[in-house]
C-alpha cells in the first residue's frame, strides 16, 4: 500500500510584513546575503513565495526593509546608564551601532550600499538624524553640522564594518581558531618585518596583539569628538 507523503504544515496565522522582514533578518544571519532566497523564506515562514510577494516586490526591497529594521532597533537601544551629555549620547549610538553591525554581518555591506547608492532612503537619513541632532547639541556651528556628523558616520560605519569583516575572516581559519591566536599570528608576523622598511609597524605589533576592539573603537569616537569639540568651543 503506497504511503503518503506528508506535507509540510502551512501557517495558520496571517502572513505580515513585520514577520517577513523577522524572518528575512533570521536567515542573513544564518546563511548571508547569498542565501536569503524567496524560495528560502518562503520555507522558514511555512508559506508559499506568492504570499511573500504580496508584501514585498523583491530581493533588494526586502533587504532595504531588514537593513533600516535592525538599525531602528539598534538605536532605539536605551543605555544601561543615562547619557550624562551630547558627547556620552553620541558614544551610545556608535556603540549600538557596532554592536548591531557585529551581531548581523551583513548589515555593514547593506549599510554602505545604502549609504552611497540610496542615501534618500530610510536608513542614511535615521543615522544622520539620530548622530546628527547630538552634534547640533554640542553647539557646533550651522555651518559646520554636516561636516562633523558625516566624520562620525563615516567612522562608525567604516570602523565596525570592518571589525565585522575581520571576525569573518577569523572564522574562516577554522572552528579551532579564535581571536587571541589570530591577533598573536599577525603580530608576530609583524614583529618579523624589515625594521628599516617598517619602523612603526614593528613597534606597535604588541599593541594590536592586545587591543580590544571596542575600547579601540570608542577611543576613536572619543578622538573625533575632541577635534569636533575643540574646533567649535562651547560660548561661556
């Protein structure tokens, strides 16, 4: 007696975008850009790629709306201890951002696309407003506001995309890697460079080796603020 073959069980609530986009963000996470698929999705979500497409008309549609939907998240993110000024806000943010572009590989690619091929988008004009408003309250001149908040964005953007790069990079050396002995590896091998040809190199190979990526990355906010503060002095 031949045997049925069980389908796959169909969701019984209704489909919305909000939970296309959740489920969207899942597989980035899990399986990249390259694997985030209608066919994919529609799988994850029990459903079929015409009731998906219902609500988003495709691909780059649905990674604009989980790029801007991880980045509101990120920057709704109340502190553990209240901002005490502009300056420690601004830390607040760039930090949530990094943590966001460090949880969700993906999104720095996103992020950067988004920011030079589509900066009148949802997402440039969220960053730029939420970074943005903390500068003007800083009392840097009118005149000066895009300047100094496109540093910080650019920064932040730049300095975490690229923290997340070299985590991926990590990961690639195996399942036995991790980071200590990656820093270690790199070190070392400058350690072992020409000291006439690389001087500055050499002398900062135990830096890297013991640096830790967020201090170093809040550091680097905190210099961009000083020269931002420092140009525009507060008026007495």
């Amino acid at each position: 007696m031949a045997t049925r073959t069980r389908r796959p069980e169909r969701r019984e609530e209704p489909l919305s975008r909000e939970g296309i986009v959740e489920a969207a963000i899942g597989l980035l996470d899990t399986t990249g850009e390259g694997g985030l698929t209608f066919r994919a999705l529609a799988e994850r979500l029990a459903t079929g790629p015409g009731a998906i497409y219902w609500h988003v008309a495709n691909k780059g549609e649905l990674l604009d709306a989980a790029t801007d939907a991880v980045v509101a998240a990120a920057l709704a993110i109340e502190p553990a201890e209240p901002p005490d000024s502009p300056r420690d806000e601004i830390r607040a943010v760039a930090l949530g951002l990094f943590e966001a572009i460090e949880a969700h590989p993906w999104l720095a690619t996103q992020l950067s696309t988004q920011l030079s091929r589509s900066p009148w988008g949802s997402v440039t004009p969220r960053i730029f407003e939420s970074v943005g408003r903390r500068v003007r309250a800083l009392n840097v001149p009118e005149s000066s506001w895009f300047t100094a908040t496109s540093v910080l964005v650019h920064y932040i953007l730049g300095a975490a995309g690229q923290n997340a790069a070299n985590t991926a990079s990590a990961r690639t050396l195996g399942p036995d890697a991790n980071r200590a002995e990656f820093l270690d590896t790199v070190s070392r091998a400058w350690e072992a460079l020409d000291p006439d040809d690389y001087p500055f190199t050499r002398a900062v190979a135990d830096q890297l080796r013991e640096h830790d990526d967020r201090e170093q990355f809040l550091a680097g906010i905190d210099l961009a603020l000083t020269g931002i503060t420092a140009s525009h002095p507060r008026r007495a």
